[in-house]
C-alpha cells in the first residue's frame, strides 16, 4: 500500500503504532477463537506498547472490551469472567500510559490539548487522500469488500447477531479510525489515516480471495476455462500492483526543506547562538536532528522535557502556549524558526516588522486530481 511504504521512510512513529496494532489484535483473535487467556494477556502487552506509542490505539481497545462480552455472551461464561477478563485487559493495555503520564504530567495535558482538536476535513479532501494512500484500484476493492462484509454482518441470526465476528471486528476497525481521520485529519496529514490501512488491506485481500473461490466454484470442472479466469485473476491483481507503484511514485517526493536549514544554519550558528522554534511539534524532531542539538521542551507546555543538552539547547514553544511575553523576551544572538502558513495570529502579526533570513520550501507538486505544497520553514534573525 503506498502510503504505508512513504511513511515508513519519515521519522513517524505512526508506522510503529501500526505495526503493534496488528501483533496485538493477532493475538487478540487467537484468544476469540481459543478461549485461552494467555493471548489475551500477550495481546494486551503489545496494545500496552502501541498506546505508549500513540494515544489513538486506544480505540483498539475499545473494540476488544466489546468482543470480550460478546464472546462470552455465545460462550456462556459467567458475568464474574467477562468482567475480570475485561478490567484485566484494560489494565494491561494502559499500563505503561499510566506510568508516563505519571512520570511526565505535561504529557497528559498535551494529549488533551490535541485530542480536543477538530478539524473536518471535507470531503474532497478525504476522497483524494484514500484515493491516492490506498491507490485508485485497491480503493474500490476495499469499497466493495467493506461493503460485502457489511452485508454479510447485518444478515442476523439466532446464533450469531451483527453476523460473523471477523466481518464485524473488520468493519469495528475500519469504522472507527476512517471516523477518526475523517474529524483528525490537518491539511497534509496523510499519516492519520495509517490506523486504518490494515483493516483495509484485510477487507480487500478477503474481497479478492472470495471473488477467487468463486471463480474456482463455478469453473473447476474445465481445465482451460480455469486457467484462463486465473491469469484473469492474476492479471487483476498485477494491475493493482502496478497502479500502487505509480500512486507511490506520484506521493513519494522528495522534502529536502531540512537539508537546506542545515545547509543554511550550520556554517553560520556560533556556540553562544541560541535556536527557538514556534511550530505544532511535528518539525522539531527533524530539525533537532539535522542541527545535530538537543530540545529543550521544558517550557512549550506540550511536551515533556525528554533530553535537554546543556550545550544551548533547541528551545521548543507550541503554537498553542506561546504568548506576547514570550515572543518579546527573544534575546539577541538567536535564531527563530518557524513557519508563516501553519502559526498562531500573534507570531505572525509579530514577524511582520520582521524580514526571514532564509526560507526553505519544496517545489509544490500537482499530478491528476493530487496536490501538495509543503509548509515553508522561516528563519529569523535577531
């Protein structure tokens, strides 16, 4: 899936999320199927480190509370399980949050902060990013497998309401996270949709699969029919493949706005220059990196104060905390970096006596119906 492959080449650590996602909800249907409480317990420790890697997994959890119960509904077990199974999974999965929010109180503050934002995207907005995240051809096979196992899940029974339980954890999944990235999303934030690739990639691996069986069903008694619908198949499928290449090759282009900072900074930053950065936070990881300094995060009321080099620092503000006060007291000899397209009215109203120094920006690009112009990264002088 090419969204998946671009972003697994950026410092994200939404690639992490989703890779402790999937081994948790492994183990989380190994227990469905089973009954055995050691999977429960396995995959409660690896939702545990998915949560400490990003808040939004916590709608996994969700997901399982409601199979716990619905599980030993059909099982018949008695309430005291069900009700034991479930404290214990909570428990286990929001161990290690518990114990860093303990340890950092900011944290806790800043997940709130970003959890209360709400951004709608419209509707444009959304077709276009699943158009070329998942790639125009797998995003009508996962429509069409969304759609079937919707049909699938609302053919009740006595024995198995809302229909079998895999199509219904599959929809759960899906259903949750395209909601939150639907309401999530900023402006070129492809990488909130990641949650919800691997119930997309299941849901059409199972379209594909039971087209497949189909196929097979109603052909198997002659031999060159049956070859020739699976060259069809395969066909099909190398299509797919083909068309996720050029969607990657259209998203994957090259941000070089770092390169150029460090090009710009390093031969001018004396030891004694001091770096402030006003910006949402994403940014700071890779400006600390290619300017080779630490983050001083002490005061952006955001995020914690992780590692603090006592060499002058980076010093990190949010957009949401920073205030005239602070944008007054900037001292002389410092390098202020920021970005006039995503920060608050009253930096931008402060820079406008000021004159950038340097502004790295890539070249916009516009293929089809997609279109990026990344933010352009400002430097000050003072």
């Amino acid at each position: 899936i090419p969204i998946n492959v671009v972003l697994s080449k950026k410092i994200l650590v939404d690639v992490v999320l989703v890779f402790f996602m999937l081994v948790s909800s492994y183990f989380f249907l190994r227990y469905y199927k089973t009954n055995k409480l050691k999977f429960i317990f396995i995959s409660s420790i690896f939702l545990a480190l998915a949560i400490f890697t990003k808040e939004p997994a916590t709608g996994l959890l969700l997901i399982y509370i409601y199979f716990i119960f619905r599980k030993n509904t059909f099982y018949k077990n008695k309430i005291s399980r069900k009700i034991l199974v479930a404290v214990f999974t909570i428990l286990i999965s929001l161990s290690l949050y518990i114990i860093y929010i303990f340890l950092q109180p900011l944290a806790l503050k800043g997940a709130l902060l970003e959890g209360s934002r709400l951004f709608m995207s419209s509707p444009i907005e959304i077709s276009v990013t699943l158009f070329y995240s998942l790639s125009p051809l797998l995003l009508v096979i996962v429509i069409l497998g969304f759609v079937e196992s919707v049909h699938r899940m609302t053919s009740r029974s006595d024995v198995q309401p809302l229909g079998k339980w895999q199509d219904t954890f599959l929809i759960f999944w899906f259903a949750l996270y395209f909601i939150f990235f639907a309401i999530k999303m900023p402006s070129g934030h492809m990488h909130y949709i990641l949650p919800l690739i691997p119930a997309a990639a299941i849901l059409a691996g199972k379209y594909l699969l039971n087209i497949y069986e189909s196929l097979m069903g109603v052909i198997k008694k002659d031999f060159i029919i049956r070859f020739t619908a699976g060259i069809l198949f395969l066909v099909f499928v190398l299509s797919i493949i083909i068309t996720n290449v050029f969607v990657l090759q259209i998203i994957d282009f090259k941000d070089d706005r770092f390169v150029k900072l460090r090009d710009f900074l390093l031969p001018k930053i004396a030891p004694d220059d001091k770096i402030v950065i006003v910006s949402d936070g994403g940014a700071v990881p890779l400006i600390s990196y290619y300017l080779n300094r630490s983050v001083d995060a002490s005061s952006s009321g955001y995020m914690p104060p992780d590692f603090i080099n006592p060499e002058t620092p980076i010093i990190f503000y949010h957009n949401d905390v920073v205030t005239q006060d602070i944008l007054d007291s900037t001292d002389k000899n410092t390098y202020f970096i920021t970005s006039s397209t995503n920060t608050p009215d009253i930096v931008r109203k402060w820079l406008e006596e000021r004159k950038s120094v340097f502004v790295a920006q890539t070249e916009p690009i516009s293929i089809l119906m997609f279109s990026t112009n990344t933010q352009p990264i400002e430097v000050y002088r003072f």
